[in-house]
C-alpha cells in the first residue's frame, strides 16, 4: 500500500522547508525510521525518516527545492514491507483498516500501518513550557516508544533514553508526567539526581497507555566544505542569512544600550578549583563557570524583574519562567539553544542542561522547539580572550549579558581595619545590553549590582 512522504513540519513557527538531499534513490528498499532525505529550515538541518518500510516508488520533489510544510515530496510502496514495523498480524485477522478494535491500539501516522481504535494524546514536547509563546509549539517526531520489560511500552525522546543509556537507568523504573505517560527530560534528570547510584528496587512506574512508535529526528551532520579561495564570492548558507537578517532587525528594532560591571571571581574560582573533580565524579558532568553566571542572572532577574521581558505593542510582558538562552558558537554560524524553566532547576540541573545543549548544539542534534522560546540570553565570547563585547539583543527579549574572559588583575581592595592593599584576584567583566525603550540606566544596574553581589558573596551549595 503506497505511503505519502511529507515535508514535516518542524515546530509551529516553520511553514516550509528545503529538501536538500535524497538518501535514497527510485527503485531503492528503505527501511522505517531510515534516514530519506535531508531538509534545512532558518532554525536546523534535519535528516528527516521514512516513514514506512518498502520500496521508494517517486520522488516528487527535486533536491534543492523550497516547499510548505505537508507537501507530499515522494511516495513509498509498502507491498507487505512495512508488516515488520507494526504488531503481528493475527492469520485470519480482516485487513488493519477494518480490525476490531483492541485494548492496545495506538495512533500511526502513516496511512499503511493500522488504523487506530482512537486518537493517542499528542505528546507535550519535553521542552515546552505552559507560557511558551505562540509559535514554540510539539514536535511529535521526537516522541518514540521502547519496549521495557513483559510487553510493556515505555514513552520517551532519543535525548531520554541517550540520558538514560549513560547513566544506566532502566526507564521502566522512571515514573514519565508527560502526556500519556511520556518520560520527559525533567523526568530522567530528576530520577537520577534522586537515585545517584541507580533506581531501588522498589521503585514502581505508574501504568502507561499504549502508543504507537513514531519516528525519532535525526540532525543532519555538518557538510565538511572546503575553504573558500580569496577573491572567491560564496553565497551565504541558510542560516548565515538568518543570523544576519535577525541581527540587522534587532538593531533596528531595540534601542542599545550597554553596561560593563567587573566582578571578582575569586571567590569562585576557588571553589570550582577546589570542587570541580568531586562535583564531576559525583554527578558526571564537567563543572564550568556558566552555571554559577546562569545562578547569578536569575537572582537579578528576581530584584529585576523588567529584565526578564518582552514587548508587545505598547504592552510589556512580564514572563513567569527564566527561559535562559546559552549562545554556541559553531564552526558554522552561531546558535542559541533555551534551557528552560531554569528557576526551577538546582546547581546541577543547571549545569547539565546546558552541557547537554550545548554539545548537542555542536553535534547538530538540538530539536526546533529547543532554540525557541528563550526570555534572556548569555553569551561566552569571554572563552577567545575578549576584555568584553556589546552584544546584540535576541529578540523579542530585552536583555543579553556578555561574558569577558576571566583574567588575573592586582586590585586595590581593603581589609578588615580599613587599610588598602594591593591584591591578585580573578576579574571578569560582563555586559548588559538592554533595550531602553522598557529599561532603564538605573534599573539596568541594579540588576548589575545584584548579579555582582550574588557572584562575590556566593554561598550557594553546588550539589
């Protein structure tokens, strides 16, 4: 039975795609979940899966070419392929589309495999949040079952269950407050962080519905090109056009304005010196200085919270979550991926929430959803050796706070009976650029002072 191949859509706010490469040929057996073909959209590159087992009978869409979501780019023959994917067969059984309903049953997508007895909830994507504006919608292409023990069938992403491989996690015994049961990211982070040395043995999972398989995403790797000639006029990828329209619309939209405080880490660098290879053995994650920044930011937002905004018209929106954007510099171009919700993560969810998208970030594995949705934004440019930099702001948001490097400097500090002296300290300068349309010089610095203060004093356990 043929099945129709369609342009995905990849998150709400993405209405058409560009089919970049087949990976397969006319004529050419495919398997499901295969990668078919590769598309890139102005937020990722994707490979995208077959959706059904068969022969690839047409490609309908040549590479190249730009077209809306749900277009049918090609078509595959299933004749009997596609059987292995979908639960056996009964021999008497009357043909999927005509079955009795079954206490099992689950939604498909693709018009070979069974039909259902009813809808299965669409998943919430791991990442959304209740106040995401609109356009940071699902991405049901992540969601993906795994058997996990007698039969039973456990709901979860490939982040999950890649988090889940690592850290020797049996995902049957990690209770999913997702739709329909789904294990989300929150879910696995939270269970490990509770069970350090693996799940007890008493730890039971609450009853999950039946759902059918839906293929996971797969990002496309990055194309190795060769190094442009001088004189040579090369046109600018996609998403080099993209970041260069929407820094061009920041600047004309936002008024810039930007404040550098200098703060002394000292205090911190101790720390991490003296914690790092405990934090790392016991949470298996590599401690840097962008959590105890990330901490920091929150704790002003918290005096401040104007910084944490955006405009709407003449409105301005006040955002109930910190949805933290971490810029990633690729070799490539420049992505920011949202850890989100980050108020109500610790120390350690912190840092493993921005390892983790960053090095997806560089591994072109991040998920539409997962570079939208942001509220305030950090960037690093500290990390090449830069004093500071002004940063251009992210829109809609109102605010980005640019790291320095991290140097030593003799400052002039006074101790306890009043005398000054010359010391060592470990400095950093950040920048706050802010729009002042909503926000003002002086709250700007109280946000500062407040991010200042919280670093210099810092007293917070690491975990």
């Amino acid at each position: 039975m043929p099945t129709d191949i369609i342009m995905p859509q990849m998150g709400e706010s993405i209405f058409e795609g560009t089919l970049t490469k087949w990976l397969k040929k006319p004529g050419d057996k495919v398997q499901r979940d295969e990668p078919l073909f590769e598309i890139s959209t102005d937020k990722v590159d994707a490979e995208i899966p077959a959706p059904a087992s068969g022969v690839l009978k047409e490609v309908k869409i040549k590479e190249g070419t730009t077209v809306q979501v749900n277009t049918v780019v090609g078509i595959i023959d299933g004749d009997g392929a596609g059987a292995s994917a979908a639960a056996p067969a009964k021999p008497a059984a009357p043909e999927p589309a005509k079955a009795a309903p079954a206490p099992s049953a689950a939604s498909t997508n693709g018009p070979s495999r069974p039909a259902p007895s009813a809808p299965a909830p669409q998943a919430k994507d791991e990442t959304e949040t209740e106040t995401a504006p609109a356009g940071y919608g699902q991405q049901s292409s992540k969601v993906t079952e795994i058997s996990e023990g007698e039969g039973e069938r456990v709901r979860s992403s490939p982040l999950v269950r890649k988090i889940a491989k690592e850290n020797n996690v049996d995902l049957g015994q990690v209770p999913g407050t997702g739709m329909g049961g789904r294990i989300t990211k929150e879910d696995i982070l939270g269970f490990i962080q509770k069970y350090p040395a693996g799940a007890p043995a008493t730890a039971a999972q609450a009853p999950r519905p039946a759902a059918a398989p839906v293929p996971p995403l797969q990002m496309a790797a990055a194309p190795a090109l060769p190094p442009p000639t001088p004189g040579e006029v090369v046109p600018m990828t996609k998403m080099r056009s993209i970041i260069a329209q929407r820094m061009a619309e920041s600047k004309h939209t936002s008024a810039h304005v930007h404040t550098v405080f200098k703060v002394d880490m000292t205090r911190i660098v101790k720390l991490r010196d003296r914690e790092r290879a405990k934090f790392e053995a016991r949470n298996g994650v590599k401690l840097t200085y962008m959590p105890f920044i990330a901490r920091a930011v929150l704790a002003g937002i918290k005096q401040m919270p104007i910084v944490n905004s955006s405009v709407e018209g003449d409105s301005i929106r006040y955002h109930k979550n910190v949805n933290i954007g971490i810029a990633v510099a690729l070799d490539w171009g420049l992505i920011v991926p949202v850890v989100k919700q980050a108020e109500e993560r610790s120390f350690v969810g912190l840092q493993r929430a921005i390892n983790d998208v960053a090095e997806r970030a560089r591994a072109k594995k991040l998920q539409p959803d997962e570079v939208q949705g942001g509220t305030f934004t950090i960037t690093n440019p500290g990390i090449f050796g830069p004093q500071f930099g002004t940063p251009i702001i992210m829109q809609p948001q109102v605010a980005i706070l640019g790291m320095g490097g991290l140097f030593k400097e003799p400052v002039v500090i006074t101790d306890k009976d009043g005398n000054d002296l010359i010391a060592i300290r470990s400095i950093i300068r950040l920048t706050l650029g802010y729009d002042h349309r909503i926000i003002d010089g002086a709250d700007a610095d109280k946000f500062m002072v407040a991010v200042r203060n919280y670093l210099e004093n810092w007293n917070e356990d690491i975990g």
